[in-house]
C-alpha cells in the first residue's frame, strides 16, 4: 500500500511539472509576482528601545544606557565613568529595565504593524476530489472489530 501511495504522488508531481513547462509564459504581474521591499524587523531590539521612547516608556538616555550595555555588551563600570558611580548606573538601568518589561507586558500594549499578508497568486488545488470522504476506497470494505473477532483465522487474506 505504501508503494502505491509513493507511486501516485510521484505520477501527480509528474503531472503537475509537465502542466507547468506546458503552460504559456506570461509576462507582466497576472500571476502575483512583483518586487516588493522586505518587511521590517518588528522584534528587533533597537527598534523596540525606539518605540518605548517614543511611547515614553523610557527616555532616550536610558534607551541608550540599556542598548550599549545589554545589546552593544558595554561593561557597566564603563558606561558609569561618564560621571556616575557604578551603583548608581546600575540603579538606574535597573529602574528603566522594569519599566521596559512593564511597557512590553502591558494588556495595553499596542502591537508592533505587521505587514498585510500576500494573497496566493493561485488557489492551493483541494488535497481530494470534491465529495470524497476520508479513509474510504470503493475496494475496500470496513468491518467492524467483533467481524474480525469472529472470523476464522484462516479465511484472513494473506
């Protein structure tokens, strides 16, 4: 049965190639491909830092002070020599981490666009013909569990 089935999906993708290098080139954009730009990266760090100063989440400064210490790996002791101790720029960052986690944890939260999705240029073709039903074959006859219990074990097909 399995090779049957290996068969008949490799004579309907036979098929559908030959269909396909027969078909008549089309030129132009009857068939749904053109150049379009890629979609943003929504979820990307810098981007979300942005929209949380923009929302106000968070100020710039502290954008920049998470950004060049947990994205750009800046020590601490580093960024504090611009004229804050360390204690105090870890407070800090500490202060606009949880901010940040509030802002992006929010129910009210809006969520970033996402781009429309692309139509299909073409419907996907139905897995089976209209009106089949599933695990039948006009071959094959289904017997119920107390059927095989009761048959001899000799009249079993091989």
């Amino acid at each position: 049965m399995l090779v049957s089935l290996r068969w008949a999906a490799y004579r309907g993708g036979l098929a559908a190639v030959r269909d396909a290098l027969q078909a008549p080139i089309s030129i132009g954009s009857s068939h749904g491909f053109e150049s379009a730009p890629p979609p943003p990266p929504a979820g990307h760090p810098d981007l979300v830092l942005a929209r949380a100063v923009t929302d106000k989440a968070i100020t710039a400064d502290e954008a920049a002070l998470i950004g060049s210490t947990r994205l750009e790996h800046l020590r601490l002791a580093d960024a504090a020599a611009h004229g804050h101790t360390y204690h105090a720029t870890n407070a800090a960052r500490h202060r606009a981490e949880r901010r940040l986690l509030t802002y992006l944890t929010a129910p009210t939260h809006p969520p970033p666009p996402q781009p429309a999705p692309r139509p299909l240029p073409h419907p996907a073709p139905p897995l089976m013909p209209p009106g089949a039903q599933r695990g039948t074959h006009p071959n094959r006859v289904r017997r119920s569990v107390d059927e095989h219990a009761t048959r001899p074990a000799s009249s079993h097909p091989p």
